[in-house]
C-alpha cells in the first residue's frame, strides 16, 4: 500500500462480496482485494492476478461473479469505493469484519430457534433411530465427526460416514438393514456431487433425512424430510462453519431433551468409566 493513498473502510469493499457464493479462488481475489484496498482500484487484471496469486481468466470470471461485465466495470466501482470516506465508521479490518459477520449468522440461528417445533421433531427422529447413521463429506466430514463424538455418549450406535464412493452406499444399506430409520446429513458448500448422491441413495433404503446445510434453497432439500439452514461465513478465502456446527450440538440437545431418562443414564456410565481409566486430568 502506497503512503498516502486514501484506503476505502473494509466493510465497504466487503459489501460487495455479501451473498455471492465465490469459488475458493474468487475469495483470495477477494481477500487480496480488502488488503489493498487503496491500490487495487488502479491496477489492471493481470496485476491483480499477479498480487492474488491467480490465473488473470479467474480475475475476469470474479468480476463476473459479481456481477459486472468484466473486470474494467468491476474496477470502476473500486474506483468509486476508494475515491474517499462516506461517513461510516471503521468497524474493523477484513478479519475482524469476517468474525462479526459470524455473530451475525449466530443471531440469526437464534431467531430460527424461536420456534422449537421443527428442532423438538429433529431430535425424535434422530434419537429414535437404532443405529444413527451420520453423513459429512469432504468439508462436512469436521462436523459430522464432532456431532458424533458426543452423540455416541448418549446413543448406543452412532456410524460416521464420512467416505465417498460405492461402499457408502453399501454401509447406508446395512445401517437400515440394523434398524436406522433416520439419517443426519451435513450438506455444505460446495455440495459433492456423492453427497446428493448418498442422500438419494439413504431415501431409497427407506431413511428419513435430517440436513444441516447452509440454507433453505441448497441441493439438500431435494432429498430430505427436514431442513435445518445455518448460514456459512464466506469472508475468508475458505468458509466459516460456525453456525453449523452451533446447530449441530442444538440438534443433539434436542436429542437428549428426546429421551432424558436414557440419556442420563448413558452420561452416568460414562462419567464412571472414565472415572476408572482416568480418562481427563480434571
């Protein structure tokens, strides 16, 4: 950044980007972006590329992404955003904007959970299945195997499924064939093709599928029973999963809140074995 220049405030450069699903590469353009704030609007496509370490076809297709006919129009607007001060404060830098844009998302997990019907129903379906077969891909497999550490200590045959391919077929075929009656899935961007895939294949062997995924309208709804949206952050070069993984342990509460008396009797078991082993220091 030049002494001197005059830096747009980050939260206008990142309005921009707000509600625009941009590929991993886009949000490093992005990101280069926000850092050269002052500078960026002047520079011609292949510099840009250059400072972001991309191909200059991907910084045309960016600006497309955007909305704009090209990266010319697109650096016009940047032109327009670093030509002074409007009057707003300075909330921060770009990470500090993308933290505050998952409290935003977390606020707004928290007026959907005013309703507890659908959550209460989540939690009897998913408690009720014997075995519980949950399903993470790729990005998704994280969270798939946080929710199942914990749910195994309340439930007695929790399955991760957290590999593509042909046997996922198989060992969602042979958790019904135990007696699942319910699938939890975690659909999140960018939605593997074998993650559609496996949920078509879980609704065929007769499982009722329960999705976390980032919003009402993803690929999920074509095949589950019941939605659960929770916004991903996209303000980082890779996406936040902070409000998915809050939902997650929701949707376990709701499954203790499903069988209390069977759950506190799990817990107790296992606060007593781990007693014997002395599993943790405290």
């Amino acid at each position: 950044m030049n002494d001197g220049a005059v830096a747009a405030p980050p939260d206008r450069l990142l309005d921009l980007f707000h509600g625009v699903r941009l590929t991993p590469t886009q949000r490093r353009i992005a990101h280069c972006l926000v850092q050269h704030a002052a500078t960026v609007a002047y520079l011609s496509a292949a510099e840009v590329a250059e400072l972001a370490g991309v191909s200059q076809p991907s910084v045309t297709r960016f600006a497309v992404a955007l909305g704009h006919d090209g990266y010319p129009a697109l650096r016009r607007r940047l032109r327009e955003l670093t030509a002074g001060p409007d009057g707003r404060a300075d909330d921060g830098n770009e990470l500090q904007l993308a933290v505050r844009a998952e409290m935003a998302n977390l606020d707004r997990l928290a007026g959907e959970l005013a309703d507890r019907d659908r959550i209460a129903t989540a939690g009897r379906l998913l408690a009720a299945s014997r075995p519980l077969p949950v399903l993470g891909l790729r990005a998704a497999a994280p969270l798939a195997a946080y929710f199942a550490y914990f749910a195994a200590k309340v439930l007695p045959d929790v399955r991760v499924l957290d590999d593509g391919g042909s046997l996922l077929t198989d060992r969602l075929e042979q958790a019904a064939s135990a007696g699942a009656d319910a699938l939890l899935a975690f659909v999140l961007p960018r939605y593997p093709r074998e993650t559609l895939d496996a949920l078509r294949a879980a609704r065929d062997a007769g499982l009722t599928v329960v999705a976390i995924t980032d919003s009402p309208v993803s690929p999920a709804t074509e095949y589950a029973e019941l939605v659960l949206p929770a916004a991903v952050g996209t303000d980082l070069v890779f996406d936040l999963h902070t409000a998915p993984m809050t939902l997650a342990m929701v949707v376990l509460q709701a499954i203790c809140d499903a069988a209390p008396i069977q759950t506190q009797r799990r817990l107790e078991a296992f606060e007593s074995s781990a007693a014997r082993r002395q599993l943790f220091l405290g």
